[in-house]
C-alpha cells in the first residue's frame, strides 16, 4: 500500500499532526498508519561546512589564517551536526524516504522561509545520497489546528510553487555565511580576540554605540522657562506656553518684565467627540514590544510564549511583519466572531484590519477557534495571550469609542498655549483594551482671563536615554525611523502605506525569525549589557564598532537593508541567487585587499576587574575558568586564587573582600581531606591565603 512521508519541522508540530489524522499513543522517531508515516526533525538537522571540511583540512578550523580570507566555496554544502540524536533521527528520516512504499514526501516545515528550507534541503540532500526521486509537496499550518491541518492533507500543494522562498531561504544562509565567517576570522585575526562578525550583528551594535556615544559626548544646555501657572475654582493649573523657553536668563527676564501686567485670556473654547480607533492587529514586533513596555519581557522570551500558544492551536502564526489580515480571511474571521458568540463583538469590514495589499505570506497574529482555558495557561502564557485576544476583540467591538474632548486655548499676550480635556462618553474597545487616561478640565468661559503667576525657572536639557530591546526591533522594522521624534500615537486617519511599502520590499534588517536570536548573541559575546531593562555599549562593543570603521567594513544598516531587498527580489523573481552572493563576494574582497593594520585588543576587555594584583601591585585580578590571577602573568607575576578551595566554591564577593579588607567574612561549608566540613574565613598572610577560625 502506498504512503505519505510527513516531515514536521519539530516533534511538538508532529505530535498535533498525528493527533489531527486520528493517531494515539506514543511518538519516538516515527509514526505510521495505513495512509500516513509522520517523522519530525529537531529544528536544524544540517548546517553549512566550515572552511576547513571544504579543504579536507580539519586542522585549519583550530588555527585560522588570513591566507585563504576571503573564502568562497565553489558550492555550499550542508553536513549533519555533530550530534548523536540529530544523526540518528537523520537516518531515521532517510530510511523513511528510501522505503518502496512511500511515493510522496510532504514538508511540514513552520509555514515561513525557515521551515522551508531547514526540511528541503534534508530532504534534496537525502534523495542526492540515495540517487532517487520522488514527489514532493507543502503543507502550510497556520493556525495550527486539526481542522487546518485535515484542510491541508486533503490539498496538498506541489513543492515548486514555493521554489522562490526556498532559494531566497537558501541564499539568506549563504549570505550569513560568507559575511559570518569571513569577518569574523578576518577581524579575529586582525585584532587578536575572538570578535564575532555578521551583516545584521553590525547595525545592531551600532545603533547601541552611536546612541550610547550621543549620551557620553552630550553636553547639558541650560534654558529659563517661564512658567505661568493661573488659578481656577481655587485650584492651581499650570499652563505650558513653549515660546516662553529662552537660552538665555536675560533674555527670559526682558519678557517676564513685558508680561508682568499682562493677563491669561481664553479666547476659543472647543468641545467635540472624537471617534477613536483601536490599535492595530498585532504584528510580531509590535507584540514584541507591547509585551516589553507593559510586563518587561525580553523580546526572545515573548518569541518564546508565543511560538509555543502557537503550537498548541491557540495563536496563529507568529513570524509575521504586518498588522492587517488579507481580505480573503473575511469569512474566516466571521466564523470565528460566531464561535466566541460574545454580545459585545460583531464583524467589521474595515481597510483598518483586511487589507491584502499589506500582507506578504503571513497575516497578523490573532486567536483561533481553539481557546485554552485561562487558568491552565502559565502566567506569562495568559499576559501573551489575553494581549492578542483583547487586541482582536479590540477591533471588532460593536460599540464605538467615543470621547469628549475640550480643547481651551488661551492668549498670554503674543504667546498661545491650549490644554486638552478627554472624558470617555461611550467605552467601545477600551472595555478590552484601555490605552487611554481620562483628564478632566474645570470648565472656562470664553474671554475669561486670570491673573496669571509667573516665575523664571532655571533648567538643564537632558541627554536621550539608552535604548532598549524595544527600540531595536522598531529600528529593525524600519532602519531608518527616528526614534528621537517618532509620535507614537495612533489616529484613526494615520496612513501607513509608505512603511508597509518598504516593509513588503524587504528594506529591514534581519527577519521576524531571527531578531531575538541576533540580540541575545550580541549579549551573549559581550557586545553589549543590560542595565535596568536598557541596552549599554561595552567597552569590547566600543572597540568592535572602531574595528569596523578601521577596516573600512562599511555593513551599516544601508547596507545591510539593501540587502535584504535583494533577498526579497530573489523571492520575486527579480534577481538570481548567484547575482546576489556574488555582490557579498566582491565586497569581501574589496573589504580584504586593503591589508590594514590596526590595533590589537587587550583580551581582558570586558573582564571584571576585581582590585589590585596585591603582591606586584601592577596587575588587575581578573576571573577566568579556573580562579582568579593577575592581569600582568605575562611579566612573571604569578598570584592566583583557586576557584574552589577545600571543595567550596569561591565566590567574585569573597574575592574583593580578600583584595579590600585582607579576609573574608565566615564562610561555610568547607571540607576537610578526611570529609568533615567546617567553617572558616579566608586571610592574606604574607601573600598567601590561608583558614583564619
């Protein structure tokens, strides 16, 4: 009997897909029944050779060499990662695939260019090895549901209808190869510290220093505003008239002298209702951010929560970079407004939610039809998810909102200023999503005037804060965004079409996917720290940027963005995969043939400096993996404290008491070499350390 090979992407996404075909008990490497075999990868199963398997020369990836920089293989090949799972569910798949009975393939990769490519090219890879053939198709499960995932099975479509998204997937890798290893062997070398290097790493870094250097170079300004603060009811308002700010205090007392007899006069009372929108759909970004600003969760963390709602049927697919839902998602929306039956919601047809022109693949994230119930959800899983369901029922609420605004403006001679009033008449979608205030104002008549107080104060401008985790993803989205003057607010008449413009036409740095994979390295190899939930250029991230402009490695985010349009014209059918490795090619080797020197890095950049070396004076005490030594080991000093003294760990803490005070505080816990623990300080004693009791 002929049958269907399913490959998920991941044993989570396989488990859902035995379950939706009626299968039952336990999963291990691979399910059968007599229509369907269903197998999962781990995510990667290959990856990109090193330079050295490219050379059959495997001693050259431990000792790097500028004599082969830049290097490009004359084809990408993929090999099997070193792992003992990995390998075996590989040979899993493949004994699979070689089977007389299976007749047809089906990848059932995350519906985006990943999960495209990380099962076509094991699957390409396999039927090279086995010189064979067979038909192979695509399944798309967004949402992750039975439903969809039967939908799917029963239209099965063929796997060159995403040829273009598995080439630009293909040459997406390509690309982070060559800039990836190239740079960083290149820099590496050139610096002589491990400086990690890649084309989306660069602008991230970047933004972070030039923002952190704009802190360092500020110079506070001081300017005399006067404030005028008038009384109402008996109550004191302070009013903001912005001319009335002057770099000069002898200048704000020339005007403070000519207002003095002057009165605040109203001379226009506005009250109108203004119909207010909700926001938008969430788009993985903007969840990214949401969940940042309101709870503080790291972007990989909201990455994380979502993928996982997502893989249980709750959410739809969350990789997404739009907003808007496409128009034919229309009666799939009704539907689903049906199967929530809530009184308060009814469907809306609105270019504010259905608008295909704004939408590439995926669509924006919202719920499905499957609703867990909220107390079987984690804490942070109910914070996602409730986000994303408010956020829908947000846009389809029958009821609008309505405010009452009152704008009261007022004249101070010359000077004009105005404060706003907002009451909320009717709640509308601020039931489920409350992003607004209430502010009232007393109620002024026109030509009323007052007498007003007025004082020159005396102010300092203050420099832009540290950007966090939030700002990057905006930045990524639209590199060329202003965040100094971006106005967050929402209107109902705010036009995006020339974002989305250059959203659809790839002008962005990285992906949905590979956003929170990108900051958590630059984290995690010390480029950058995080201090009180913002990001801080390190001084290794200092020198990493001025590596980059010494070696004239100009992959800023114009760059960087351009060549993400490119990636995206492969996906059009616009440009060719070998039109655009061999931009990166000649770049490299423009980058290369300039034979600069600079500068080597100290290798203890970035370390911790504990206090002073006390027996040559000269050093710093830094840690490494096996204790803590003298920065200045390479001239003969020799001091050094063991991590682990009588089997009790030493602590950075313990170690500054020593350097500071010449011991420690008790500590507990030691053992002796016969196995009886005891307690002790720890003392300097003619440079040595030894147990005070």
């Amino acid at each position: 009997m002929s049958k269907i090979l399913i490959i998920a992407e991941k044993p989570s996404l396989a488990k859902t897909i035995i379950k939706a075909v009626g299968g039952k008990g336990a999963f291990k490497d691979f399910y059968e029944d007599d229509n369907y075999i269903i197998t999962s990868q781990f995510g990667h199963l290959l990856e990109l050779k090193s330079i050295g398997e490219y050379q059959n020369n495997l001693e050259r990836d431990k000792k790097w060499t500028l004599d082969d920089l830049p290097y490009f293989p004359e084809e990408f090949q993929y090999k099997i990662k070193n792992d003992t799972g990995i390998q075996q569910r590989y040979n899993v798949i493949k004994d699979l695939i070689k089977r007389p009975d299976v007749i047809e393939i089906v990848n059932a990769g995350d519906p985006d260019r990943e999960g495209e490519t990380l099962v076509n090219i094991v699957i390409y890879r396999i039927f090279e090895e086995l010189q064979l053939k067979k038909k192979v198709t695509r399944i798309w499960l967004d949402p992750l549901t039975e439903e969809k995932i039967k939908s799917e099975l029963n239209n099965r479509k063929l796997i060159e209808n995403t040829k273009n998204l598995f080439i630009e997937g293909k040459t997406r890798a390509y690309l982070d190869w060559l800039y990836g290893i190239n740079l960083t062997e290149y820099n590496t070398l050139k610096v002589g510290k491990l400086m990690n290097t890649g084309r989306v790493i660069i602008p991230l870094v970047r933004w972070i220093y030039d923002r952190d250097m704009q802190i360092k170079n500020f110079t506070p300004e001081k300017y005399y505003p006067i404030t005028t603060t008038i009384n109402k009811n008996g109550k004191d308002i302070k009013l903001d008239f912005k001319e009335l700010k002057f770099t000069n205090k002898e200048q704000a007392e020339y005007v403070l002298n000519e207002l003095k007899d002057k009165n605040i006069k109203v001379v226009d009372i506005e009250s109108k209702e203004q119909v207010k929108q909700p926001k938008k759909l969430f788009s993985l970004s903007t969840l990214q951010t949401y969940m940042f600003q309101k709870y503080k969760k790291s972007i990989s963390k909201t990455l994380e929560l979502v993928q996982a709602l997502y893989e249980r049927g709750y959410l739809t697919y969350p990789r997404t970079d739009t907003e808007y839902l496409s128009e034919d998602e229309k009666e799939k929306v009704k539907k689903l407004l049906q199967t929530i039956n809530n009184s308060d919601l009814e469907f809306r047809d609105s270019k504010w939610v259905f608008d295909s022109s704004k939408v590439e693949s995926h669509t924006a994230i919202i719920i499905t039809n499957k609703m867990p119930k909220i107390e079987e959800l984690t804490e942070d899983e109910k914070q996602v998810y409730l986000a994303v369901r408010n956020r829908f029922f947000a846009n389809f609420v029958k009821e609008k909102c309505i405010l009452d605004k009152t704008i009261a403006n007022f004249n101070l001679g010359e000077y004009q200023t105005k404060i706003i009033g907002t009451a909320i008449k009717q709640q509308g979608y601020l039931k489920y999503e409350n992003d607004i205030g209430e502010s009232a104002i007393p109620n002024f008549n026109l030509n009323e005037e007052f007498t007003p107080t007025l004082k020159i104060e005396e102010n300092e401008t203050t420099p832009p804060s540290h950007l966090s985790e939030a700002d990057l993803i905006k930045l990524c989205k639209n590199p060329f965004k202003d965040l100094l003057k971006e106005n967050e607010e929402e209107s109902e008449n705010n036009d995006d079409n020339d974002e989305y413009k250059k959203i659809l036409e790839g002008s962005m740095i990285g992906t949905e996917a590979t956003r929170a994979i990108m900051m958590e390295k630059i984290k995690k190899v010390g480029y950058v720290k995080v201090e009180k939930n913002k990001l801080v250029i390190t001084d290794y991230g200092i020198k990493f940027i001025e590596t980059l402009e010494a070696l004239n490695e100009n992959l800023w985010k114009e760059k960087t963005a351009e060549m993400n349009k490119n990636l995206k014209r492969i996906y059009k059918g616009e440009l060719s995969s070998d039109e655009v490795i061999n931009i990166a090619k000649q770049e490299l080797k423009d980058i290369m043939s300039q034979n600069i020197t600079i500068t080597k890095v100290d290798n203890n950049i970035n370390k911790e400096i504990l206090g002073k070396c006390p027996k040559c004076s000269n050093g710093d005490i830094i840690e490494n993996s096996k204790g803590y030594g003298c920065s200045n080991w390479k001239n003969g000093c020799d001091f050094f404290i063991w991590k682990a003294i009588a089997s009790k760990n030493i602590t950075k803490s313990n170690v500054r008491d020593l350097l500071l005070k010449g011991e420690t505080a008790e500590i507990k816990g030691f053992q002796s070499k016969s196995g009886k623990t005891f307690n002790s300080k720890l003392i300097f004693n003619n440079g040595k350390i030894e147990f005070k009791f």
